[in-house]
C-alpha cells in the first residue's frame, strides 16, 4: 500500500461513499477495455477501494496481466462523476474476506466466505478526477434552459479536479 494524502483520500471517500455501484473497467487478453458494474465493499484508509469477485471471471484473469483499470463513479441527480485510475490486484486472503463478508455478497456465494471462488480486488487509485455541482437540481436545468434560448454555454457552478494519489 503506498502513502496518500489523507486529505485527497478523504475527499475522494467522501465522494465515491454513497455510489454503491462503480463501472469498473479493464484490459481484456488482446488490449480491449471491458466494463461491467461492480459493487463498492469499502473504501480503506490509503485509498484502496474493495470489491468481491470469483476466480471463474475474465476480470480475474486479466487484472493478474494487465492490472491497469478504472473506476467510473456517477450520482447523476447530484451531478457527481468520479473518475479513479490505478492499479487492481487481486487478494486472496479468507481472514479479509470473512471480515468483509455480508448478505449481498452471500447471494452471489452462496457456500459462504470459505467458497473457494470467492477472492478480493484492491484497486490501488493512483488518480482521481471528478465534477461535482453545488447547484441544485433546479438551478442546473435552469441554466441549461437559459443556454439554449440565448445560445450561450450554460453557466454551471461546478468543481472539477484532479487528484495525483
């Protein structure tokens, strides 16, 4: 695990906390960018973000050679979207995994925390960027309405940076 700064994984854990479900996207065998929905298990406190997955997946077979990926974060009706880069690694370790362990989980495993399938992936974030309006739903579309009648670009009140993790 490497050392971030505690106030961009705050940030960043601050952000990304309420959206469960992430598309998560790899390199497949031959370069290609696959994605699929993953579920966000925990967020630790050098930035790692957790997640259950089996061995018997693709995913788990292409993070073991090309563990580059990306994190794609959306609260739409907030106007949040979180882009996170780093490093997947796979984790097999039945202490960890008990600890994590929960009903969710259990459905998709239904022989338990000790099914030999069941694994973690760590993504070790090296970068984050994200867009987050502090308007209101109503102010945004406002905005929007305002633009297209005056043909100006709408004036939205958003914050957008990157993050070097």
């Amino acid at each position: 695990m490497s050392t971030h700064d505690s106030k961009d994984i705050a940030d960043l854990k601050a952000r990304i906390k309420e959206v469960r479900f992430p598309m998560f996207t790899w390199q497949d065998e031959h370069g290609h960018l696959l994605s699929q929905p993953m579920t966000q298990e925990e967020v630790d406190d050098a930035g790692g973000v957790w997640f259950f997955t089996s061995t018997q997946t693709s995913l788990w077979d292409c993070i073991a050679h090309r563990p580059q990926v990306n994190l794609s974060f959306a609260k739409p009706e907030d106007s949040l979207f979180v882009s996170v880069s780093g490093l997947a690694e796979r984790v097999v370790d039945r202490e960890r995994i008990r600890a994590m362990w929960n009903a969710g989980v259990q459905a998709w495993f239904p022989a338990g925390p000790d099914d030999e399938h069941a694994v973690l992936i760590r993504v070790e974030p090296h970068s984050a960027e994200y867009w987050d309006s502090n308007d209101s739903k109503m102010v945004r579309l406002f905005a929007i309405a305002k633009a297209a009648v005056t043909g100006t670009r709408p004036d939205m009140d958003a914050e957008h940076r990157t993050m070097k993790l």
